[in-house]
C-alpha cells in the first residue's frame, strides 16, 4: 500500500514537473506582451510631470495661513535655530527674520553663499527659499531638505513674520 502512494506520488511530481515546462515556454511567449504593458502606462506618468511645475510658483500672498500650526512647523528648525536676539547655534539666530538682509546676524560665521546672496528675508523670499534651500541658495550651509508642504511652509513663514517686528 505504502510503496503504491510513493509511485503514484513520484508519478504526480513528474507530471507536474512537465506541465510547469509547458508552462515556462507560455510565460517566455507572453513576456513581450507585459513589457509593453510596461511602456504604455509609464507615457502618461512622463506627461504628468510638467504639471507639477505651477506648484513652485504660488506665492505666499495668496495663501491663507495659520500662525498656531507655523509655531508646530518651526520645531523642524529648532535643533539648529532659536528666535532670541544674537544667539548663534549651529544657523544663526531667526530674531526678527521677516524684513531682514541675508547674512547680517553679528557673530556668526555664514558661508560665502548666504553672506554674498543679497536677497532680504520678506515672506515671499522665505516662502520660497524654505522649499528647498541649496536649490534657491546653492552653497549654501544650511543642510535642511527643505518643507515641501506649501500649506505648512506658508503657515511658518507667517509664525516667523508674528515673531518679527
Ligand atoms: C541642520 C541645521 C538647520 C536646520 C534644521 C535649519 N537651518 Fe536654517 N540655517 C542653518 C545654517 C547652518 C544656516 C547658515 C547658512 C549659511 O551660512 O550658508 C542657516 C541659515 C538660515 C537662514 C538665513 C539667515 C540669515 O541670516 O541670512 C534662514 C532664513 C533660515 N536658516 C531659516 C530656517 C528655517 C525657517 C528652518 C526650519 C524650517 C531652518 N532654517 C532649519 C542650519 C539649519
């Protein structure tokens, strides 16, 4: 009995072995199909990108904006930024910011890039600076990824604009 099931068994994998060749040779037929299966659904995705460009230029004017959730927001920068008048950390103090020329906080040492930049710290500046900073200010040595939520970004420039005079 015992020997009968072990044959019958060796039988089944055998079949099975065959079938899953049959099958190998339908899959190696039907790669091509899937491929450009492939292709056709990246092409839309490649005629989405542009889209996305008109989000780079929205201004903080025409943002609403909420100064509690900004305060939230801020925490990003906490680790490298304080808002009290002349106390340098690792970035130079955020003390009246909105208003202010880049690279004039007494005592800190800026690289060439922020010192030389000659942009003034408005909201519209901020807003679009704090995105992605090494792309607006390219050797820059503020090593922050940026905040890409234009919601949150606006809510932020607003806090720093409530903590400047
Ligand atoms: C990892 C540390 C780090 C974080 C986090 C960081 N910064 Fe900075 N930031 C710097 C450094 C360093 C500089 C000086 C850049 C230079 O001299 O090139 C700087 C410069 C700046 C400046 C220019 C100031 C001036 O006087 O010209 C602004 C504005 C600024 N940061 C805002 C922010 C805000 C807002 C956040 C939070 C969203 C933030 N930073 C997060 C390190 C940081």
């Amino acid at each position: 009995m015992k020997r009968n099931f072990l044959m019958g068994a060796a039988a089944l994998a055998s079949l099975a072995t065959l079938s899953a060749c049959g099958g190998a040779a339908g899959d190696n037929a039907a790669a091509p199909a899937a491929q450009e299966t492939t292709a056709a659904v990246e092409a839309p995705a490649a005629v989405e990108a542009p889209v996305a460009e008109p989000a780079a230029t929205i201004d903080f004017a025409s943002m609403t904006t909420d100064v509690a959730k900004g305060e939230k927001t801020f925490a990003l920068c906490r680790s490298c930024h304080v808002l009290d008048e002349g106390m340098n950390r690792v970035g130079p103090s955020l003390y009246n910011v909105v208003g202010r020329p880049s690279g004039s906080v007494a005592g800190y040492s800026y690289s060439d890039a922020n010192k030389n930049s000659g942009v003034t710290w408005t909201t519209e500046v901020l807003f679009e600076y704090l995105e992605n900073p090494k792309a607006f200010m390219p050797g820059t040595k503020m090593t922050f990824p940026g905040v890409k939520n234009a919601q949150d970004r606006a809510n932020l420039v607003a806090y720093l604009e409530s903590q400047s005079k």
